[in-house]
C-alpha cells in the first residue's frame, strides 16, 4: 500500500464535488461517468426483486441466470467463447480488474501497461508487490499500438499486459493490425492478457469493437472485463464482471469468496434486463458523439489546443500549448482561473504530459460555457 498512491480520478471528482456544495461555482469535467438515467425497465426489474426478497447472498460467481446472460453476449457480440464457469460477477468492473491483478501477479512479476492509463491499473500493480512497466504511446501517432513498443519493453520478467479498448483516457479504437500484433506478442511471451472493454458500446464514426479473447490462439490467456456502469449508465449500481477460461476464473473466485462474497442479489436479477437495453446504448452513443464535436471543434479553435477526435469512449484528451507549463500547472491554472476542473494527463502516467483530459458527458450548456472560459483564458 506504501508504494501505491489514490486514485486521482476518484479524488477529482470529490474535490469537484466537495467544491460545489460549498458553494464554489466550478464546472466539473473530471469524473469519467454517464450523465443519463439508468434504463427504466432496470429500475423496474429492481423493484420487483426487491419485493420478490431477493435480498440474501448469491453464490460467490454471481447467479446462475446473469452469469448465462453473459455468456450469451459475449458468444454473440463479442465472439468471446466462454461458458458460465468463466465469470464471476462484481460489483462494477473495478473489483474484477483488482481480482485479476492480485490474483496473478506477484513480486517479481513485470506488467505492462499501455500508457497514457486508467489510474488504477499501475495501483493495483503495486498493491500486487509487482512492477510496473509503461509502455508510453505517441499523442502524434494516434496513440497507435506497434509490436515494437512492446519488444522494447519486454522481459523474462513480464507476466501480463493490460489493454484498455476503447482507451479510457486517450479515446484510441484498437484496428484489426494492433490486435493482432498485441496478440502475436502475447503468445511469443507467454503472457497474461487483461482486456478492458468497459466501453466498448461507445465507438464513433463507424468504428467497430474487436475483443482480444475472440482471437482463438489467445483465448486462454485473456481475462475480459466489462460491466454496466458506462453501457448502460449504471455507475451506481456496482455491477461489472470478468470472464475468462474457468482455470483462471477459479483462482479470482477465491479472492471473490473470501474478499466480497458476491455481488448485491437484486442489482445481479435486473442487470439482466439491462443486456436488452441495446436501443437506449444508441441514443446515448449518439449523443455522446455530438458532444464530442462540440467539445473537440470548440478547443480546436482556441490557439495553442490539439484537441483529436476521440474515436471511441468520452474523454477529450487534448494538448495544450500555453507558457511552457506542464500537465498539473495546466490543470491548476484552468481550476483557478477559469473554474473548471479537469484532470491532468500525467494522473494517465507516461506519455499524458502536456495533456488535459475533460469527459464530455455533461451537459452542452456546461460544455459550451467550458469552451468559452478556456477560450478566454488561453486565447
Ligand atoms: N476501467 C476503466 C477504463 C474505467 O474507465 C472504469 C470506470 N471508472 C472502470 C474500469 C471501472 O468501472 P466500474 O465503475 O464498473 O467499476
Ligand atoms: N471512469 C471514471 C474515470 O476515469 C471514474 C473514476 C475511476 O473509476 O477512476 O474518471
């Protein structure tokens, strides 16, 4: 725990809100969460199992029904063959992500990480007593993935990757070429695979998802992680999973029975319903992606801002050219000066300096009067 630090999304987005119910009228763009209602048909399934009593434990993996509803989405959108035995339902994806880093790492162990990152994976490195390698990604490229960068990186050492698709903070969609060479090094290195996909449903400009644990000659050494938090705009209810082949998924079992026992019972019988919510993941897609151009024309326009279109999930993740200053003075100054709060590329780790990340799910009035302030402040 000593060489771990907090998670500088989670403490932002206290501050933000600390802030406001003090009275300080700031704009907060730091949390990465949907701003829409979670689907009614969820709501009403919750309701339901409340009154049915479905309030007491269920097994430590999740029940059987919600488990076999995931399994079927995967098999069908995902072409990820897996059975039941393969998941273990979380509350949110967080848990799994955490489980399958404790589970499988330890002291000695390298793991790479394609940087810029989620926070939490280089922490949970820690946590696990192992290293952490970054494997830094270029803002002028795209942040595209090449067999190269990982070569370079690699060691006897190195136990694992971890692959977020679409890239929380960069917005990257993985081709069908940087799959497949993330694959290629997987199996030449005999390594362990963490695929991300939590925000798989929100692609833009005609992009389509490819899952690391579809492709045959890996698929035993992927551990995919999704949930409902961003697909279905369920941050609050906790639910996540992992699946993976059932040896692996019976090690995170043991940390899952002995750590959190299970899952809340009535948020695991309506998430079921919330796999059939296909239709209101659209509208919120669409929506996403005319804030996405909002956000990205608005800061194109201010001097000194690259702002690229994020191909998929919803962070603008920009550079910002302004006084020589770095990351966190960038982000301090724009809190200070502008009253917006956002997250400085380095809280991603290598590769975020110079970078500002803003989410874009929020408002259009917010993010309008966002762009105007960082108009008037760097223009
Ligand atoms: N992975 C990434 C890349 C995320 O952005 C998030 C959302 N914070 C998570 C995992 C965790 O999701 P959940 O809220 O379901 O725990
Ligand atoms: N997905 C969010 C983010 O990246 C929530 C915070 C977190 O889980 O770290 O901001």
């Amino acid at each position: 725990m000593k060489r771990s630090g907090g998670s500088p999304t989670v403490a932002l987005n206290a501050k933000g809100i600390r802030m406001r119910e003090e009275g300080v009228d700031i704009l907060s763009f730091a949390a990465g969460e949907p701003d829409f209602d979670t689907p009614e048909a969820v709501k009403a399934a919750a309701i339901e199992a409340i009154r049915n009593n479905d309030t007491h434990y269920t097994s430590a993996a999740g029940t059987t029904a919600l488990r076999r509803r995931i399994a079927r989405k995967l098999r069908e959108e995902n072409g990820i063959e897996v059975s039941e035995d393969g998941i273990i339902v979380t509350p949110g994806a967080k848990p799994a992500l955490f489980a399958a880093m404790m589970c499988f790492l330890e002291e000695g162990d390298e793991c790479l990480v394609l940087t810029p990152a989620y926070p939490s994976y280089r922490s949970g490195i820690l946590m696990a007593g192992a290293s952490y390698v970054p494997v830094p990604l270029r803002f002028e490229d795209g942040f595209r993935v090449t067999r190269e960068m990982l070569e370079e990186k690699v060691t006897e050492r190195s136990k694992m990757l971890i692959v977020c698709n679409p890239c929380n903070p960069t917005g990257h969609v993985l081709t069908a070429q940087e799959l497949r060479d993330i694959a290629d090094f997987a199996l030449a290195h005999d390594l362990l695979l963490i695929a991300d996909e939590i925000y798989e449903k929100l692609l833009y400009d005609g992009r389509t998802h490819l899952s690391l644990g579809a492709v045959p000659e890996i698929r035993d050494r992927v551990i995919t992680l999704n949930g409902l938090s961003k697909s279905a705009a369920m941050t609050g209810w906790r639910i996540g999973y992992s699946a993976s082949d059932p040896a692996l998924a019976r090690v995170m079992l043991k940390l899952q029975q002995n750590s959190l026992n299970c899952t809340a019972a009535f948020t695991q019988t309506a998430s079921i319903a919330a796999f059939d919510c296909a239709e209101e993941t659209e509208a919120m897609r669409r929506s996403y992606l005319e804030r996405r151009d909002l956000i990205c024309d608005g800061l194109n326009a201010i001097p000194g801002v690259t702002c690229p279109r994020a191909e998929g999930a919803f962070y603008a993740f920009f550079r910002v050219d302004y006084r020589g200053m770095s990351a966190e003075e960038l982000a301090d100054h724009i809190l200070e000066k502008a009253g917006v709060l956002v997250v400085p590329g380095t809280a991603f780790g290598e590769g975020g300096e110079g970078c500002i990340r803003m989410s874009f799910a929020a408002d259009r009035a917010s993010l309008e009067e966002a762009v105007r302030r960082l108009g008037q402040l760097f223009g």
